[in-house]
C-alpha cells in the first residue's frame, strides 16, 4: 500500500459538521475493496492533527480563512465536507483532506470524515481597558494612566464576561470583536469574576453567546482563546485537563476550585474562555505558574465558580461574594487526637481552633469542637470530602457552593455529644483586606503625620509584589493570623510617604531601609524633628483611648483639647505633639505638599 494511503486510512476517526452544525461519527465503509494485511509500521503512533494539513495542500488566498482552516483540521460550521478524493479549500472554508491525492487505485475506499466541533471563537472578544490606580502610598492622588488588553467573551443576557483583574480600577472599558474594526464603549456591571455590558446594538448583530458546559474530567481536551501577546489576533492554545483541586486565586486572595492544564496562558490570555472538544465553555483562563521548575502550568476558573457568579449577581442584582465559615482547622489523622477528642472509632472530622469573633458561627460553634459533616456530607479527618469517583476534594468547596445568607446545617461532636445547628453563612471580614473594593484608600494628616489603613494593595505598594517577604514582620503576623474583634474594626498604621517631592526636585540620593528611595516616616518640618524613625507603625491608642479604626482616630484628633496629642504605637513607641501648634502646622505642611486635604472624603462624612 502507498504511503498516501496509509494516511487517509488514519484520519479516517476524525470527525465533520454537517450543514446544520451538527456532529456525527463516520463509519467506515470499504466498497469495492477487499481487507487485506498491512506491513507492520516501526514505532505506531496516532496521527497528529497537523497531519490534516499535507504538503501537497493548496495555500487559499484569503490569509484568515487559511489560518482558521489550519487550526487542527477544523471545518466551518456553515458547511458540510463533500467526499472529494482531491486537496482542496473551497470558498466556504471547508478543509478537504490531502491524504488520498497521491495516485487513484482502481477500487477507491467509499468513507467519511469526522472532526471536532468548532468552539464559538466569534464570542471571544478583545477588552481594551483604561487603568487609573489609588496611589496607596500618596493617597490623596492617584497614579499615572496606563492601558491594557485582555480577553472575554459574550454570555447570555448581552452581557461579556472576562477576569475582574482586567478591568481593575478601570477609568474606560472598550470591546472589539473578531475581525472588526470598531471598538465599543462598555460599562461594568459587577466585579468578582467581571461582567460588562454593551449598549450599542450593533456590537450584538452576528454573535451568539458562548454556551457553558459541564466540570471536565482529567485528561479531558481542552482550547484555550484569547488575545494574548505576541500579536494583535485571536490566538489559540491546547492541552489537556492536568489537575482538579481548591487553589489559592491570586487576585482575590481566596480559596475556590480550580483547574490546571498544560495549555500556554499567557498575558492577554485573561478572561477568555476554554473550550472543550463540542465546543462549550468549561472555564475561564486566569493565571499561571512561573516558576523554573514548572513548564506550561496554567489555571482556568472551572463552570460552577463562574456559574456562582452569574446567578449571584442575577439573584442580588449585585455581587455578594462568596460566602465562608468563619473558623480555623485542625486535621484529626492523629489517633491519640481523636480519641482526646472522644471520638470513636467510625467517626471523622476536623477540630475547631479559632472562630471568627464577628461571624455568626461564634454563636453556636465553640473552639474544639469538632465538625463532623457539612450539609449531610461527612468530611474526613483530613478535611476532604468526595468529589467525583475516585476524586476528593477540600470541604470548602461545599461552602462555597453556598451564597450569602444561606443556611447549612453543621453536625458537631462536643463532649463526647452530637449535636446540629443550622449555621448563617457570610462574608468573611479580614482585618487586612485583599481589596477596597474600588473606592481611594482613607488617609488622615496631622502635624506632617499621615495616619492610613493597612490593605493588601496598601502592602504591595510599599514593599513591592514581595511583600510577603519584605514587609514588617508584626504586619505579616497580622495579615495573615489576626482576627477582627469587631466589623468596623482597621490597622491604622503611620504611613511611611513623606520627602517624595523633596526627592523630586533635587535628586538627592536617599535609600531608605526598604529599598525604595522615594520612602519615608512622615512629610518633613520642624514640628515632627526626630521621629524620622516611625515606618509603619500600628497607631495603638491616643490620649489613652483605643485606636478602633481610622475615622475613630481622626475624630478623637479634631476633638482633642488637651494640650498635647500622645499616640501610642506598637513596639511600646510614643509620638507627643503640642496640640494647637501641631494643628496650626498642618494647613503649612498640605500647602507645602500640594496636599488638597487633611483627610479623605470618606472620614468628612
């Protein structure tokens, strides 16, 4: 048998759209040809999809068709593939195979061809968006403008879908579609996983919503879309299904299902959509890992994640987040533990170590308790519960399917008894939050001091994307173990901004302890000489009164009518100013500065 021949016996397994988009499987049929043996082929292997391109394959004349038929040996969804026995591209696209244009024999196979199902690529969309950031370190100005592009696509309801980070602190959002010009205004709507809105109605003429389907298994194939870097066109990637499990998502600092595959996401990549092989979409890319030791590890947002999304912002009109039990756990693996605990030999849990004194579980839960099952699921002692076959999975993703306000019943073991409460799930209130929300950062001035909150992006602006390593220690501990007494309860730090415009108009060569040269205690003059030292530095009390939050400070400040302003840092430090010349000093140090007020707008009201 010609080698031509042995080719188009193998894509003989491929697959075809037929005229009304619909997939069906070829059966192979041999008419007028006998079987016979084959020699056998040193090292077999299944045949590769650029394969379906063939070197005999005439090249068509329209640059975008070609790059869209070469794309795995797709077929346009528009059309049929006919039984031709010659390579050819028609003016619809249809790709025909080459395979069997070598030479005819006299009793040529009769069989059809199959191909995978085209994802939506149309509903993928390029998001252009106009970024301007709070200066978390200067907080009464923002930062300088910058732009970025990313990825989404086209849901139900006219809505686009991409990730919230691509249109953080946005000033401008823009949509372009595939193969357009003309870029559309858009407005957001929600952030969490981010919907957009577009008012034009043109931009919906010709697109169809992507339409979502089901978790996909491990090793299932997966198409990653998108516009990243690297050129100006829709770009696709593929891979497979690699690993299923509860990952840690950057941007929102949270814990929530995900999915990694070994399909390229690269910057841009965010927010488009990953199709699977009948062309639904099965998550959304988000990030990757860099790392010298990994190679081609990305991360999707998986269906029920998304989905949570969307019927959380169509159920409250608004985005509410997902939901927590406010607690720390303990592994109970140890049999002594267990038996400490008093549980016997059929049970499984985890133990309680803290509750959070603001969630609602701190009514009923009590630390030490232990938590048998969650909603009927019983959870084992190593915190999991069963997913799928074969599969487990950290029991807060059966948290997670909940939204704000629901109610679960939780069974517990407390002294030797079982008991069962109905528990109220919400938000959890972090004493360091992970965002503001959109809003400035808050900021109070006195006498060249500027008091602030400590945040996340307030740790990152200081001390770089390394703040976990490079940040004060005492802040770190904070962050990461620290639990709010109360909801209205901030860390009021003394922010470390001052000299900036000093540096600025005469270049002086000042490196301060953290590396970054534009960084110091507080904004300079007579009156705050020698506490050039304070970086950072939690505010405790004032006047012998409980710092609770940062507008609880600048009231007490404002009101103070003693004759000198004591405020009590952490490290047992203690900055004493008189009261009337450090007001009166104030309105010198914002005009110095350029400052337009002595507090942000939010502590005014």
């Amino acid at each position: 048998m010609k080698p031509s021949q042995k080719r188009a016996r193998k894509l003989k397994t491929q697959s075809a759209e037929n005229a009304t988009g619909e997939v069906k499987e070829a059966s192979v049929t041999h008419l007028n040809e006998s079987p016979s043996p084959e020699p056998p082929e040193t090292n077999p292997s299944p045949p590769r999809l650029n394969r379906v391109r063939g070197k005999k394959r005439r090249q068509s004349n329209n640059p975008s068709e070609t790059t869209e038929q070469q794309r795995g040996g797709v077929v346009s969804q528009r059309s049929s593939l006919p039984h031709h026995h010659h390579s050819d591209c028609n003016n619809n696209g249809t790709t025909v195979s080459a395979a069997a244009t070598a030479e005819s024999t006299p009793a040529a196979p009769s069989w059809e061809t199959v191909v995978k199902v085209v994802p939506s690529m149309d509903a993928v969309v390029k998001v252009f968006c106009v970024h301007t950031d709070p200066n978390f370190s200067l907080p009464w100005q923002m930062k300088r403008q910058y732009s970025s592009g990313s990825s989404g696509f086209i849901i139900g309801g006219r809505r686009v879908l991409t990730n919230a980070h691509s249109v953080e602190h946005h000033t401008q959002v823009k949509l372009k579609k595939r193969g357009s010009d003309t870029k559309y205004l858009a407005t957001v709507l929600a952030i969490g996983t981010e919907c957009d809105i577009v008012s034009d109605d043109e931009f919906w003429e010709g697109v169809s919503p992507v339409e979502f389907g089901d978790l996909p298994a491990l090793q299932d194939a997966v198409t990653v879309v998108g516009y990243p870097i690297g050129g100006d066109t829709i770009s696709v990637t593929s891979g497979v299904v690699s690993r299923m499990e509860i990952l840690s998502y950057v941007h929102g600092s949270t814990e929530l299902l995900g999915l990694q595959i070994d399909a390229a996401i690269n910057s841009g990549n965010s927010g488009g959509p990953a199709f699977n092989d009948k062309g639904r979409c099965v998550g959304i890319a988000f990030q990757s890992l860099k790392h010298e030791d990994a190679e081609n590890i990305g991360y999707v947002i998986p269906t029920p994640v998304i989905g949570h999304f969307i019927q959380d912002y169509e159920k409250h009109n608004k985005y509410t987040g997902f939901p927590v039990i406010g607690i720390e756990w303990q592994k109970m693996e140890n049999p002594d533990l267990r038996k400490k605990m008093g549980m016997e030999s059929h049970q499984k849990g985890v133990r309680i170590r803290r509750i959070e004194p603001t969630a609602p579980e701190s009514q009923v839960l009590k630390p030490s308790d232990t938590i048998l099952s969650f909603d009927g699921v019983n959870i084992a002692n190593d915190g999991t519960v069963p997913f799928r076959h074969g599969e487990r999975i950290g029991f807060s993703y059966l948290i997670s399917q909940k939204y704000t306000g629901d109610s679960a019943l939780v069974k517990i073991l407390r002294n030797r008894e079982i008991l069962e409460f109905n528990v109220k799930l919400a938000i959890h209130k972090k004493l360091i939050p992970a965002h503001i929300s959109g809003k400035p950062p808050s900021y109070f001035i006195v006498a060249g001091f500027v008091f602030t909150t400590v945040s996340v992006p307030y740790l990152r602006s200081e001390y770089g994307k390394e703040y976990e390593y490079d940040a004060p220690v005492k802040l770190l501990e904070k962050h990461l173990h620290a639990m709010t007494q109360s909801v209205d309860e901030q860390l009021v730090v003394v922010s470390q901004v001052g000299f900036f415009c000093a540096i600025k108009r005469y270049s002086l060569p000042l490196i301060s302890k953290s590396h970054h040269p534009y960084q110091m205690q507080v904004l300079v003059s007579d009156i705050n000489i020698g506490y050039e030292e304070i970086v950072n530095t939690q505010v405790v009390a004032f006047n012998g009164k409980p710092v609770k939050n940062l507008k609880c400070l600048a009231e007490m400040v404002e009101n103070c009518v003693d004759e000198y302003m004591e405020f009590y840092l952490d490290y047992h430090q203690i900055v004493v100013l008189q009261t009337k010349t450090a007001k009166e000093a104030t309105l010198d140090i914002l005009t110095t500065h350029c400052i337009p007020s002595a507090m942000s707008d939010d502590l005014k009201t």
